[in-house]
C-alpha cells in the first residue's frame, strides 16, 4: 500500500490541479519471475481534443530497471558527497525532491531540477565562491 500511495503522489504532484482519486490509478504489481531486471508500465491517459471529442492514450513502458536506477543513484551520491564536503547535514530537499519518489517534501520536476542544480552549482567545485578544504572539494565561503 505504501509503494502505492508514493507512486500516486509522485505522479499527481506534478499537476497544478487535484484530478480527483477516481480519476488516477496507479500501483505496483506482484514480482513477475520471468521479467527477470525488467519492468514494464502500462500507461492510459483519457482526455478531449477538439470539439470536446474524447482522447485516449495507451502506451507500454519497459525498461531494465538495474541500469535505470543506477544512474539515479549514482547522482544522488554524488550530492550527498558534495554536503560531506561541505559541512551540511540533514535532508537535502532539492535533490532528495529530484531523486527520490516520496522526499519530505514534493516539487514538481521542473522545480526539483532547478533546486538541485542551485544546489550542485552553490557547493560543487566550479563555485567562484568556494576554496578547496582539506578533502579537495569546495567549501562555501560565509
């Protein structure tokens, strides 16, 4: 249920509109053993075109999920080296927003991508206001 409920918000939080309960289904299914690394979604979207006439959408999505994931991973720990470095601690809500399905608090995409690259360009290395620390990375200068 909960793997269900985060799946739902991450995809109705990009809306700037409640689009109801009835109106969004979206769950999990049960381990399939011959999909092996592979996951497939079945996505439908109905809505009206022109004229009010009715629209319906229906796509299959696979992906091979160990390679899809890791890159995201990958770029996750990549932010939490760069805080390490830094001096900060606690959640980092940009990325986490980007990165993670249920963060502490949801952005639409477009907001959690800019809050991470604010985030990656005030702490990373290429910040003209930053100086190496004793670890070789960037630190901030107050």
């Amino acid at each position: 249920m909960s793997k269900k409920i985060s799946k739902t918000r991450s995809v109705t939080s990009q809306l700037d509109y409640d689009i109801g309960a009835d109106n969004v289904h979206i769950g999990p299914s049960d381990y399939v053993p011959w999909l092996r690394d592979r996951k497939w979604a079945q996505i439908r979207l109905e809505g009206r075109g022109f004229g009010d006439v009715p629209l319906n959408v229906e796509l299959k999505l696979e992906v091979h999920d160990s390679p899809n994931s890791a890159g995201i991973v990958i770029d996750a720990v990549r932010c939490c080296k760069l805080a390490l470095d830094n001096g900060i601690s606690g959640s980092l809500e940009g990325p986490s927003a980007y990165f993670m399905k249920s963060p502490a608090r949801q952005y639409t995409d477009n907001d959690a991508r800019r809050l991470t690259e604010e985030f990656i360009t005030t702490h990373g290395r290429g910040n003209a206001n930053a100086e190496p620390s004793e670890h070789g990375a960037a630190a901030t200068q107050d």
